[in-house]
C-alpha cells in the first residue's frame, strides 16, 4: 500500500496554475525523484504536499488519510518534513539549537538527546561543530545542518528540493552517498527534487518526469534512464 497518493491535484500560486491534475504513489521505504526541465512544477509539488501553494482541487493522502490543505505544523506531527531550496537556517543560533527547532515538541531530555545522537551519527561533522553559530557552516555543512533538523522530528516521509544545489562535485557525491543511507538506515520515504540527474538516478528507485505542470512519464530509474521520454526532455525538445 503506498505511503502517499496524490489524486487529480491542481496547483499554483494566486491566479497562476502550475500543476494539472497529478496523480501519483510513493511506495514506503522508496526513493522517489522528480525531473523535469525548469518550469515544470517539480518545486511547486513539494510544496503542495506541505501546503504552501494553492490546492484549487484534488486530493493528497498520506496513510490514506486525506492531509489535503493541512497546516504545515500538523504535517509535520504526521510524519511529513521538508527541507527546501537554500540551505535554510536559523545563523544566529548554534548548530545544536538548530537541530532543536526540529523537535521542539519533544520535552523529555533523554529522547532529545537520544535523537541529537543519531543525527550527529550521520553527520558526524555537526557534533564536532555543534556549538558553532549556524551562519559560519560551509554551504555543505548548511544542507546538512537542514536535513539534520528535519530528520529530528524522525519523519516517514522526506521532502527534498535540490539537496546539491551550489555544493562541489565532491560535496555532491558525499550529500547523495548522506541521502542514500538516510532511506537505507532510517526507512525514510524520500521524494527529491534535483537537476543533478545522473548522481540521482544512480541511488533512487523510481522517477516522474513532469512537464509543463503534468506527470508524462513514470517507472524505475533503471528503465527511464533509457526511455524516449528521457531522451525528448532532457535531449530534444517535448511536444
């Protein structure tokens, strides 16, 4: 049974429609990544799932149960996080105290600790930094302090949007090979966004291509790294 559906959704911004009638399933314990040329609505998905865009129709379940137009902040009770494009921090507060606005729900010390522990296991640079201010981390350093905290709440389901963006080719395998365990250690569903396709496809299990605010194409990376789709998106031009 999938961990989220999506059904006939509608989608945008004010007056401006971005997407038209998605449908699509996440499978639990899958890595899922959206491609898509500039445009396509990729950025504006996620964000409909988190509800910051505006859902004109259809409907988004999350444990089959209907999460359409849900706070962000009762998202995230469910078991839903997102970490966005720009390294998003708090600068002025230690890279701890960032790690702790990602569970400041939890009052119980030791579970606090306990989850700060496995954090710090994945990103071992964190705790060696973690009474640095925020705002002196390497942008490498940023994203991982962003889905650090987003991984304090221990979500079912991880919204990524262009994880790798402004990071070195070396940062670059290292964020993927970060990712990657998440799903394996962890059991996170993971839906990414992301234009550095060919390091993406080599660790995800299924894609959606969208174009022009609609699905056109989906299957197993495997099987669209080499399909006609990939080839009129990415290489020639879709009519």
């Amino acid at each position: 049974m999938p961990l989220l559906e999506i059904k006939n959704l509608h989608a945008g911004y004010g007056e401006l429609k971005v997407l038209t009638d998605i449908n699509f399933e996440l499978e639990k314990g899958k890595m899922s990544v959206l491609m898509g040329p500039n445009g396509a609505g990729k950025s504006t998905l996620l964000k409909s799932i988190f509800n910051i865009t505006k859902i004109t129709s259809g409907n988004i379940y999350f444990e089959h149960e209907n999460i359409t137009k849900l706070p962000a902040y009762k998202l995230i009770g469910k078991g839903i996080s997102y970490v966005p494009q720009g390294k998003i921090n708090f600068g002025i507060l230690s890279v701890r105290d960032n790690l702790l606005m990602g569970i400041h729900r939890i009052k119980d010390a030791n579970t606090v600790e306990k989850k700060l522990e496995e954090i710090y296991t994945q990103f071992p640079i964190l705790k060696e930094k973690q009474k640095e201010y925020a705002f002196s981390l390497s942008g490498g350093q940023q994203q991982m302090l962003a889905i650090g905290r987003a991984l304090m709440s221990s979500p079912k389901l991880l919204l990524m949007d262009e994880p790798s963006l402004g990071l070195s080719p070396k940062l670059v395998k290292e964020m993927f090979q970060h990712i990657k365990n998440i799903r394996d250690n962890f059991g996170t569903t993971i839906l990414v966004v992301e234009h550095n396709l060919k390091s993406i496809m080599d660790i995800a299990d299924e894609g959606y291509i969208l174009v022009q605010g609609g699905v056109i194409a989906h299957d197993l990376c495997c099987n669209l790294k080499k399909s006609d789709a990939m080839k009129k998106v990415f290489v020639g031009e879709f009519d």
